[in-house]
C-alpha cells in the first residue's frame, strides 16, 4: 500500500489512475484472456500491467482514449506473454513476479501531413508484434525507451534493438509502395 501512495502523491496521477482503472481494466482482463485461460492468471495479468502503468503514470496522456486502450492493449499482451513463459519455466523468483528492477498550418499540407500519418500507421501494422509493438510505444505513445522495457519486460538493449531493426523494415516497406514522396 505503501507503494501505491509513494507513486499516486498527487491529485492529478490519482484521477489518471482512475480512470485507466474504471476505463480499461475488464479491456485489460479481456486481452489476457486471449493468452491465458485461468481467470485468475487473467486477473494478475491486468494488475500487473496496472502496477507497470502506475511506474509511468506521469508520461501517460489519458486524453487521448484511442492511444491509451492501445497502450493497455500492448502492455497486457506482453504482460500474459511474460506469465506464460514463467509458468513454462517453472519457479519464478519473486522478484521476476513483480518485475523490480533498479509549422505549416495551410490546409493543403495538414491534409497530406495526415494522409502521411495514415499510410505510416498502416505500414506500423503491417509488422510482426515484436516491432510493432515497440514502434506504437515509442513513436504513437511517446514513451521513452527506458518506459518501454519497464512495461514490455525486456532489457533496454533489446528495446533499442528492436526499435532499430523496426524502423528499417518500417522504412524498406515504404520505399517499396513508394510512401515516401
């Protein structure tokens, strides 16, 4: 308890946490459910994640309801992923458990400015989850790099890497149906 009032000491990542709590919770419960078939397995997947995005409440922006369900979505999946593979692997240390780790404003340009964005998003989809994952975490939710490993589970390395890598297939696959200009 004494976790959740260091991290939650002002007003404002109390109503943050709320309402990713009111408003995503049985979404994240749901996405778990995809991955694992014990509805209390379900359960610690969702407080799991709630207790990573608690971690980075300050960078998360809740005005945005479609980007923060598609955080939720990517830290759940991950987050059951990870459950999956510790229940794989037998005991678990309880540190494993509970992750501890130390411009131009003329209407011509916003319209191609958005169909740019557009066709970039379709291009992000198109990847595998690894890198998918990790590009809409970086680039759509503006999370950092360090935010990213602490969610997804993954030493920071591999994030960069991952990143990395991403961004060349991203890049390849847009100069092959000629997005680029």
């Amino acid at each position: 308890m004494l976790l959740f009032e260091a991290i939650l000491s002002e007003e404002t990542k109390t109503e943050k946490a709320i309402h990713i709590y009111k408003s995503y919770y049985s979404y994240m419960i749901y996405i778990a459910g995809r991955y694992l078939r014990d509805p209390s397995e379900c359960e610690d997947a969702a407080q799991e994640c709630m207790l990573k995005l608690l971690m980075i409440i300050d960078s998360i922006d809740t005005s945005d309801e479609a980007r923060l369900k598609g955080l939720c979505g990517v830290v759940t999946r991950n987050t059951a992923l990870n459950i999956c593979k510790r229940k794989e692997r037998g005991n678990v240390s309880l540190e494993e458990v509970f992750n501890v780790t130390d411009g131009n404003c003329e209407p011509e340009s916003v319209v191609i400015a958005n169909e740019g964005l557009k066709a970039l998003v379709l291009a992000i989809e198109r990847l595998s989850p690894v890198y998918r994952d990790v590009l809409k975490l970086k680039y759509l939710n503006q999370l950092k790099e360090r935010e990213i490993a602490k969610l997804l589970d993954l030493p920071q390395k591999t994030v960069n890497q991952r990143i990395f890598r991403g961004k060349m297939i991203l890049r390849k696959a847009i100069e092959e149906e000629g997005l680029n200009g």
